[in-house]
C-alpha cells in the first residue's frame, strides 16, 4: 500500500474570494465556506481566522480538523462520514500544512477546552502554531445534545474538505510517501526484526464520548487492525467532547507520531506491522473483552513488542492496566504512553489503577498542573464556558479577562499520542 501526502505549506491566512492559495497565503471566502455546511439543526454559522502570534482566545474548541482531500485513489476524505464508504491508505492526497480548522459552539455542560494563539498557554498546544479558520455554529432552540454535536463534528470536516478541495491545484511544496506490504509480506522481508504494533485506546465511552473508525463508533466494535496508511489518511474520527489536555483530535489521528515513529523505524530497528484502535468500555465486562481481543490479535499478528496509548485518565486507567497485564502475559514486551492527574502539587499518584507489569512508562504530564493565563485582545466563542471545562471553574475566569486554570484546559497540552511538550521517561 502506497501513499502519497502532497503539502502546499499555509504561511498566512486571509479573507479573499476564491478560496485559494497564493505564495503560501490561504485566503478564504466566507459566504461560500458558509455555505458548504448548511445543515437544519445550526440556526446560525460564523467563520473567524486566527493566526499564530495574535491576541486571540478560541473557546470552547469542539475538534481541530487538517483540510485535505483526495488527488488519486479516492473521492473526497473521511470516508464513510463526509466522503464515500471505502477503505482509504493508497493514492495521493492533498494537504493544507499549517492550517487547521476549529470547531467551536456553546457546548455548555460538554467537557471541552480553549487555544490561545499567544501568551502562556500557546506553548503547551500545537494548534496555537496554525493558521486557523474557526467555525462557529450556534444550534437550533432545544435541539438534542447528540445532534449538536454531530453537526459540529461533520461541519469541521466539511469545511476541511471544502477549503482542501478549493485549494487543490496549488503547488506542492512537500511530499510524503509511506509504503508498507501486508502483515505476511513484512514478516517475511524482515524476519530478524522484532514485529510492533500500536495499539491505541480511545475514549468510546458515550455520553458524548466517542472515536469513530470509517464513521463506525468504536464502542460498538471489537478491535481491529488497521494499516498505518489508513490512520495517516483519515480512518479515524474524533468525536469527543472530553477534558481538552488529552483529547485526541481528529488532526492528532491524522498526525499520530507513534504511527509516524514506528514508520520511520519500519525495516531499521522494527518490524512495524499496524495499529490497533480500540475502546475504553465504562463497564468491566467490556474492560476485560476488549483487552483480551486487543493481546490475542497482536498476539496472532506475531508481535514481539507494543506500544499503548490511552486517550483520558480515570476510568480508562483500568483499560490500560488491563492491556499491560494481558500483552505481557503473552509474552509481548509493552510501552506505555499516557498522562498523569497528579493533583496541583504533583504528590499524588498518578493514575487511578496501577500493575506492576508497567514497567516502560512515558509520561505526557501532569494534567492538573496549575497556569495563569492573560486576557486576550480577541475571543472567538464564549469565554464564560470555561466554568464547565475540565481544569476550569467559575471562579477561574477573572474580571479582567485573565484565567488561572488547570492544563488539562487546554486542548492538546498533554496528549497521549505524545503530541505535545511536555512530559517525562521512567523505565
């Protein structure tokens, strides 16, 4: 399986008709974005632009999005949600790098989180660094909360789509190829490598915390294997509206460095053979299968060693204790990837279930770590949301503008793909 991710690099972000490309500037039409997302349950759309460096706040933050479409080998993107029912991983597809859009709305009682684009807290999220078209949708009265956010979640990857699918004809300024054979073939090409697998837990808990893979909600699948290709080229879906430090973005799917790592490894110190997404059941029955189908299946797929990623912390620290034991049970060395609720202090254990089998441990952070954050000259959204924000309180917002709020606040700042900067290692 080949792919091919074509990058036109975003170094400034415009208002303009039509949306286009132009020496590394998006500009984007408004009227015609909005008009691509028309759906019945949002009474009313606004689109914004911010910009790395600016005074600006964008709060509560639903999903960031990375506009793509297909050039070859598909139609459209994120398929089976916005795009057709098929398997994705091969062709070309054509990317906006260093632009993202943002999905915001009043999600009050959602558990979601801010950005800012300067000051303080930009340096703890990886979003602060794009060029940023935010999507505003403000529902219709007394609709469901599981439509809203459904129609927050397929409008942010309509406008990625749209703005993609607009911008298309402009020049590459990168390409990217991952190739890998099946599981058979790579076994056989490098026999003396020790077989991988990722093996990436996500919050499928309902209650509005859901992944979907090919538009399917992962708490109602058993695991599966997908090629890297596939997580690289939008398989994978956030729909969560969870504590904003550790959520896994649809952008973080798309730029999964563990996927990302272990390709750049593939056929050198590893055999990589795949990932593995798999649910965080809020029931023990579902804790103990999910995590004995997710050991047998690497187990059958021959892998020597595994790398588990958790999405969230709590509740879904058992999953995690629950892959460990059985992965090394079978003989399948096991990394651990994840974040820490360690209290303001840091003193606190950092997990709420523990195994002595976790003994490689890669820590993405404490989430309660406590940070100031000043006023913005711009805030795009409700900035009264952060009193029902994981990390956020009523009192945290200030007169003046400023908050002082925990880490877990901020969307991406620990994140347990590894996608952030802070954290430690202990083996």
């Amino acid at each position: 399986m080949r792919l091919e991710l074509r990058k036109a690099h975003v170094k400034g972000l415009e208002w303009g008709s039509p949306t286009r490309v132009e020496q590394g500037v998006l500009y984007v039409d408004k009227q015609a974005l909005i008009e691509a997302l028309q759906d019945d349950r949002i009474e009313s759309w606004d689109v914004d632009l911010a910009r790395p460096g600016e005074s600006v706040r964008i709060i509560p933050v639903k999903d960031v999005i990375e506009p793509r479409v297909k050039l070859e080998g598909g139609e459209s993107y994120f398929a089976s949600v916005v795009g057709p029912n098929d398997t994705v991983g091969e062709g070309a597809t054509f990317v906006l790098d260093g632009a993202g859009v943002v999905t915001v709305g009043p999600i009050m009682a959602f558990q979601e989180g801010f950005i800012d684009m300067s000051g303080p807290a930009a340096k703890f999220s990886p979003f602060a660094g794009l060029f940023n078209v935010v999507v505003s949708a403000v529902p219709v009265k007394d609709l469901e909360k599981h439509q809203y956010e459904e129609a927050l979640r397929v409008a942010g990857l309509k406008a990625a789509v749209h703005l993609a699918e607009c911008c298309k004809g402009a020049a590459i300024d990168a390409t990217e190829v991952y190739e890998k054979g099946t599981v058979a073939e790579e076994l056989k090409k490098y026999p003396d490598l020790p077989p991988v697998v990722h093996l990436c837990m996500c919050i499928t808990q309902g209650l509005l915390h859901d992944t979907y893979v090919y538009g399917a909600d992962v708490k109602h699948t058993l695991p599966t294997l997908l090629h890297p290709n596939e997580v690289l080229d939008g398989a994978m879906v956030s729909g969560n509206c969870v504590s904003a430090c550790d959520k896994t973005t649809t952008w973080h799917h798309l730029h999964d460095p563990v996927v990302a790592e272990l390709y750049a490894q593939h056929g050198k110190t590893v055999n990589f053979l795949g990932m593995i997404p798999t649910q965080e059941s809020t029931v023990l029955a579902g804790k103990e299968r999910a995590s004995s189908f997710n050991a047998r299946l690497a187990h059958e797929l021959g892998a020597k060693g595994v790398i588990i990623t958790e999405e969230g912390y709590g509740n879904p620290d058992t999953d995690l204790c629950m892959n460990v034991n059985k992965c090394e049970a079978l003989g399948i060395s096991s990394v651990v990837i994840a974040d820490e609720a360690s209290g303001t202090e840091g003193a606190s254990q950092g997990l709420a279930d523990a195994t002595p089998k976790m003994t490689a441990f890669v820590s993405c952070g404490n989430v309660n770590e406590m940070l100031e954050v000043p006023a913005m000259d711009k805030v795009i959204g409700y900035i009264e949301s952060i009193a029902h924000v994981s990390g956020g309180a009523a009192e945290s917002l200030r007169p003046d503008g400023s908050m002082y709020v925990e880490l877990q606040s901020i969307i991406g700042s620990t994140c347990e793909t590894g996608f952030n900067k802070s954290g430690s290692l202990w083996v």
